[in-house]
C-alpha cells in the first residue's frame, strides 16, 4: 500500500502539536483527530472547544511544518493547506 508525502510527516505534526500545547500525546489523541485528505490536513474535534490561545498554537504548530490554517468545517474540523510558497 503507498502512503502519501503527507501520511510520513502527520506523527511529526501530531507531536509537535502536543508539545506545542504542553499536552501528553494521548490526551492530543482524546481530543483531536488528524486526517490527510488530498493535500490537506482535517483536524476535528473529539470533546470540547479549543481556547483561542489552544487555537492559535494549533496554527502555529501545523505551519512549522508548512501548513496553513484555510477554513472551519461545521464549528469542529480544522482544515490547513501547504503552503504553496513552500511547495
């Protein structure tokens, strides 16, 4: 089965997100759901609401790796793009 350029770097992305936000990678898990979709990355709410502050680390920690923060899907998915300057 192939993996996509995408599926190699999301550990990395989920990491650097719980890092970033001072949370263990399993409480990451409970409450966010990375998906590669295309060339996109989803993330979706398990429980409850980001903080604004949790929000902004959240961009931030996917745009250290190339993606940015383009649109909110139904008030709980997050999606981010690569950067086409950085493609």
């Amino acid at each position: 089965m192939l993996k996509s350029k995408f599926d190699d770097t999301l550990a990395a992305i989920e990491l650097n997100t719980a890092r970033k936000l001072n949370w263990d990678y399993n409480q990451l898990k409970d409450c966010l759901i990375f998906t590669v979709n295309k060339e996109a990355i989803e993330i979706a709410l398990q429980k409850n609401q980001l903080k604004e502050s949790e929000l902004q680390t959240l961009k931030q920690a996917l745009l250290d790796y190339g993606f940015q923060y383009k649109k909110t899907l139904n008030d709980c998915i997050f999606v981010f793009e690569q950067d086409v300057e950085l493609r």
